[in-house]
C-alpha cells in the first residue's frame, strides 16, 4: 500500500499536535499545594509568589493563628527563570493542627463568639487540607524557622506525602529573625531539601524559586 | 494527679484503622495519657488528626503528639533491617504519646529525648474533682 506524502505529514501533525497537547494539558494542571503548621507563613509565601509573578496578593496574613481557614486557590502561575517556564495553581491550605482552644483567641482579644466561630471555622479547615494531600502534584511545606522542626505535625505532614510519592521542598521562613535556624530544620529532615527564606521580605527567595523548578523536574 | 496508660501494640493489632483511632481517642478523653507501644502509619497518623478535629468541642480541645521512632531516619542495612522487622512484625518499635491538649500543653521531642509540658492548674483542678 502507498502513502501519500500528505497522510504522512497529517499524521504527524496530529502525533504532535497530541504529544504537545498532553503536555501542556498536564502542565495546566500541575497543582503545587502550601502546607504546613499555623502561622508558618504559607500565605504571606503564597503572596510574595503572587505579588512577584501576578503583580496581586492571594490572601490575608494575620499573626492570629489560623488567619487561613479555607482552601484558597490561585490558578494559571507562569514562573520563569533562566528560559524555562513553570505553569500551577498554587493552593494555600489553612494551618495543620492537632488542637484547636478558642479560648487562645479570646486572650488575644477576640470576643467570645468571634473565638468559637474561628476555632470552629479552624477545626474545618484542618480536615479539608488533609483531604486536599491527595490532590497535589507537589507539596511546598513551610515551616516557621524559629520554632522546633520536631514537631509531630511537621512530621505526620511530610510523613504522609512520602507515602503518596508526592515531591517535597521544606521552607525554613522567617530567616530574617535571630531566633532562626536554617540548619536545625536541615537536621530534622536530612533526606529533603531546605530552602531558608523570609517570605515577608523576600530572602533568598530566588533560590526558592530554582529548587521549585528542580523540584518540578 | 496524671494517669499514664499504656497500651501495647498488640492491644491494637488486629483493629482497623478506624478502631484503632477510635481506641486510642477514647482513652485520651478521660483525661489519660496514652502510651502506645510503636506507631500508627502516617495515613493513620493523618486520620487521628482529622478525628480529633472533627470531635472538638468546650470540653475536649485536641491532643498533643509525639512520635519516639529511633530507628527511622537509619540507612543501608539497619533501615533494610528495620522494615522487614516492620513488615513481620508491624511498626511496633518505638513509642507513641497522645495526651489530651487540656492537660499537655506541649510535648518537646529531639531525636535523644522527650519532654512533657502540664498545665498545672487544669492537673489541680483534676485532683480536686
């Protein structure tokens, strides 16, 4: 049987047309998801990754713990650096905790039905970004620096996006502080990679940017 | 006064997931210290924080977590060593401690040791009761 030149080149086309079409089609949908303890700082990182690429925040930071109560979606995120781009929705997941007392609010100065409104808006937001794990393609855990990596939190976090074989990087925030300890946190997971930064100032926040696009092969 | 319970890991053996959290939970809410011989699998780990939270209310405010695994971050022939004791005998080795948030306020762990932090006046007020 003779084939055309012109089948030939069709049918090349459409090879392509679809090995690039799955490509970007996955590209698309490449989910990178924040987690992490309260106040570790995954949206004020979720803000500066959308200030620097978007030109606009994504949420609001308070030091009140579990400020984020809600999944918080950003989609289509091109990054670029040195020619290659990164294209995700960023996911800011409230903070993973293994107790929630509104009374803690209400000693910050919350009344007592704001404090049981948030404390129960919290309880909520725990248990979604658990069951969130499961939809991520790469997980960005970010730590407070000044604060002890051991915790069981951290752990069970890391613990369990190990078991899925989703990819990880560990942010080690708020380096900008004395108390900080990048080498601690280095210590605590010696198998992953660390990034010490200061989201709120952006430190070293290019080199966050590099590990993500190793990270994203 | 503080009660430690211990619960050894064959006690927990043949329950599922959810006994298992169910277990454990249980004996956190009256107030007790469970210490678990071994550990749960981190899904599992995941779930009892989800449990938790799905169970707080004015009286049971969480728990505090900790995991004593020493051999975990081990290589080469002591890791290939410890997982295939994990596989035949299951992740007994080790220790877990839930406390409940009303009574540990903290638990500090490095990986030489542990320390338990207690609200004093909810461990009065306890003994009182």
């Amino acid at each position: 049987m003779k084939v055309g030149g012109g089948v030939v080149f069709n049918l090349l086309k459409q090879f392509v047309k679809k090995v690039l079409g799955d490509l970007f089609a996955k590209k698309k949908h490449v989910k990178i998801g924040l987690y992490g303890p309260p106040n570790g700082g995954k949206t004020t990182l979720a803000n500066r990754i959308c200030k620097d690429w978007l030109g606009e925040e994504m949420g609001t930071v308070s030091n009140i713990a579990h400020e984020t109560r809600e999944i918080n979606i950003k989609e289509q995120i091109s990054i670029e650096s040195k020619g290659r781009q990164l294209s995700f929705n960023l996911v800011d997941t409230p903070g993973i905790a293994t107790k929630i007392d509104y009374e803690d609010f209400v000693k910050v100065g919350m009344s007592d039905t704001a404090a049981k409104k948030r404390a129960k808006e919290a309880t909520k937001g725990v248990i979604d970004a658990i069951k969130w794990l499961d939809e991520m393609d790469i997980v960005i855990v970010v730590l407070d620096g000044t604060k002890d990596p051991y915790s069981q939190v951290n752990i069970t976090i890391i613990g369990n996006l190990q078991a899925r074989k989703i990819p990880v990087l560990i942010i080690a925030n708020k380096i900008d502080l004395r108390k900080a300890s990048l080498k601690k946190v280095q210590s605590a997971f010696p198998q992953y990679s660390v990034v010490g930064i200061s989201a709120k100032y952006g430190k070293n926040i290019e080199e966050f940017y590099e590990s993500l696009f190793v990270l994203a092969g | 006064m503080v009660t430690l319970q211990f619960v050894p890991y064959t006690e927990i053996e043949s329950l599922s997931s959810i006994g298992r959290i169910r277990k454990l939970l249980n004996i956190t809410k009256q107030n007790k210290i469970v210490l678990l011989q071994g550990r749960l699998r981190s899904d599992e780990e995941a779930e009892l924080i989800k449990t938790t939270m799905e169970e707080i209310n004015k009286d049971f405010t969480g728990i505090e977590l900790a995991v004593i695994s020493p051999h975990r971050d081990t290589t080469g022939v002591k890791k290939l060593k410890y997982n295939v004791m994990n596989m035949v005998l299951g992740d007994r080795q080790g220790l877990t401690i839930i406390g409940p948030a009303s009574l540990v306020k903290q638990i500090k762990k490095d990986p030489h040791k542990i320390e338990l932090f207690m609200d004093q006046k909810k461990i009065r007020k306890k003994g009182k009761r």
